[in-house]
C-alpha cells in the first residue's frame, strides 16, 4: 500500500472497508475530476486497487451511459400496449389479440371478410345496419372465420349458408365477400347520393343531429371520401387505428350514466397513457415503433354512429356522440399507417422516434 501513502488525498479516500459502489463512485469521480494529476496518480491508484480499480471504473462509467440511454429513451416513450385487436369481417365485432404481426396492409387477419348490402349495392357497414354489431367475428387458421350469432350459433364463412344466415338476422339481403383487387372499382364504391338527400344521409351515418355541425374530412385523401372503402381493403380510411387510454378515461368520466366501452371505438390499438396523458392533435404526423413495428401517425378519427349502438352486453348510448361533438369535435382516436412491418406484443412500449436526439 506505500503507493497510496505517498499520496494523502489517496490514502484519505481509500478506507479497506470501501464498497464496490464507493469504489465506483470515487474511481470515476477522481478520474474525471482531477485530470492534471491523473497521469500521476492514476498509476498509483491503480496499484493499490489492482483489478478492482479497473472494474469499477468501466462499471461506473457503463452505468453512467445506460442512464443517460435510458433517460433520453425514456423521454420519448409515449406508454405502452394495453389493448391489441382485429376485426376479422368488417363491421362485425372483433377479437382481442395477446401477439399480432403487422403488414403495411395492417394487423394480420383484419377486416380480410366483408358482406355487401345487395340493396343499396354498397359494401355493408354497421352504420346503417347496427344489427351487424350483434355478430361476433373470430379468424380461423384457415384464414376463414366464425361468425357467433347472440343465440349462440356459430356459422363458418367457409358454409354456402353463411350470407343467408346473416341476411335473414339483418332483415337485409347480404353477399359475403373476400379481399378484391383495387381494380374493381365498382366494388369499393359508393353509390351517388341525391344532393337533396346528401345532408340526412350523411348524419345519419354519423349520427349526428340536425344541429350539429359536420366534421372537418379535408385531410382525408379523395379515395377515402369517394369510396366506401380504401379501395383494395375493407378499411374505411386508414389500416392501423389507435385510440388513447387517457381519452377513454376523460370520456367515460363526462358520461357518468353512459359505457363509453373501448369495443365501441374499434381500435387496433389501445395506447396505454394514464401516467402522462397525451394531446392527440401533439400526436398528427409523429412517428412512432411498437414492437418491431414503425408506424406514422396520420390524422385524427372523426366517429360515427357506431360508437353509440348497441353491441353484445352494450346497449345504445347515442349520449356518446353528444359528447364526441360538443368535447372532443367530432375527433377520437389517430388513424396509422404502417412504415416498417413486424410483430407487436401486449405491454410492449410505444416510443415516439421524430422527437429522438
């Protein structure tokens, strides 16, 4: 120990019954703190605490690093996963997932079955037959999918019946199709509306009152507004939909007599937020990875009137769209699109990476 005698300030800093943490501490403090006399002494540090020295200085110095790693991951970390789900038949209701993999097309399994509406010739939506709502879809391996009716009977797409069955529960004569090319036009799109009839119409899609205003669709691309869905998809606008833990909360705590279940926003995503609640007009244009999954938030989700049927043990709650029109300006949740594919687990964290240094 004659090394470190020689030195006081080392002798005083170096007690036989110092940690491996204070060692930490002090090697890095010293070493970082006295530059001029480190080329001197460091030797006879080093001779005195031998191996010792030399890991606690890196485990110091990789401790430091991590937090600082951590700390700036941590500032860009927006929540986590608290809800995954798909919805296997468009307009029909979905099921939660514990793990998805993620295409640029959107979840895996999602909306890959819808039935038309032979009457008004129109791909059928639950916005105007909210009965749709009643029937539960869950996919198969298969790539078909049970559809479980309330009585408890459970029909296969893959059964010549199925769009019978579906019809008759409706009261409306139904077709049941797959995926489409975009190139059949005819099939993703929407019948012309009398410019006399075009006000009613759209409110009773939205189900809004005579005095409510209209949402603002001036940020949605023209294929969106003139079909009635993405051509080439059964998505109404968008492939990846995301809604807020923090908004679900405020605004089950306006509507006291109302649900304002999640089902009834038919996210894919449910972004856990409660510790740090997030503005969701701060969140348009972020970019965002879950999982392996990198993903860009579009624009926010106007609602319609399937937020306020009934669904399962839901009943009707059209309260629920006074409030989206009067609080939240018609706007709930953030439409995605998929930047980079890949899997996307429960409890996996969402960290914004535009925002990153």
């Amino acid at each position: 120990m004659a090394p470190v005698a020689r030195n006081p300030l080392m002798k005083l800093l170096l007690p036989r019954h110092f940690s491996g943490r204070k060692l930490a501490f002090l090697g890095y403090f010293y070493h970082s703190s006295f530059p001029r006399v480190a080329r001197v002494d460091i030797a006879r540090f080093q001779s005195a605490c031998g191996y010792a020295y030399n890991q606690a200085i890196g485990t110091a110095k990789s401790r430091l690093n991590f937090q600082e790693t951590l700390q700036l991951a941590q500032q860009n970390i927006l929540g986590s996963v608290s809800g995954l789900f798909r919805y296997p038949v468009k307009s029909l209701r979905g099921e939660a997932l514990r793990v998805t993999d993620v295409r640029s097309s959107g979840f895996a399994g999602d909306r890959v079955w819808a039935f038309r509406d032979m009457e008004r010739n129109q791909i059928s939506t639950a916005k105007r037959n909210p009965l749709l709502l009643q029937i539960a879809a869950r996919l198969r391996d298969d790539g078909h999918a049970d559809l479980t009716f309330p009585s408890g009977e459970i029909v296969r797409t893959d059964m010549p019946e199925c769009a019978e069955r579906v019809s008759n529960f409706t009261g409306r004569q139904h077709a049941l199709f797959g995926l489409r090319p975009a190139t059949d036009a005819a099939h993703f799109a929407r019948p012309p509306v009398a410019k006399e009839k075009f006000d009613a119409d759209i409110r009773e899609v939205l189900g809004l009152l005579a005095d409510e205003t209209l949402p603002d669709f001036s940020k949605f691309p023209v294929e969106v507004l003139m079909n009635a869905t993405v051509p080439g998809t059964y998505f109404d606008a968008a492939s990846i939909h995301i809604v807020l833990g923090s908004e679900l909360r405020r605004l089950q705590e306006s509507l006291p007599g109302a649900n304002a279940d999640v089902m009834r926003f038919r996210p894919n995503i449910v972004l856990n937020d409660l510790d740090a609640p997030l503005m969701p007009d701060d969140l348009i244009g972020a970019t965002v990875r879950i999982g392996d999954v990198v993903m860009r938030l579009d624009y926010p989700t106007p609602r319609c009137a399937m937020t306020t049927h009934g669904q399962g043990a839901l009943p009707k709650a059209p309260q629920i769209m006074r409030a989206l029109v009067r609080d939240w300006k018609h706007n709930f949740g953030l439409y995605a699109s998929v930047l980079q594919g890949g899997q996307i687990n429960m409890g996996d964290p969402v960290q914004r990476l535009d925002q990153v240094n």
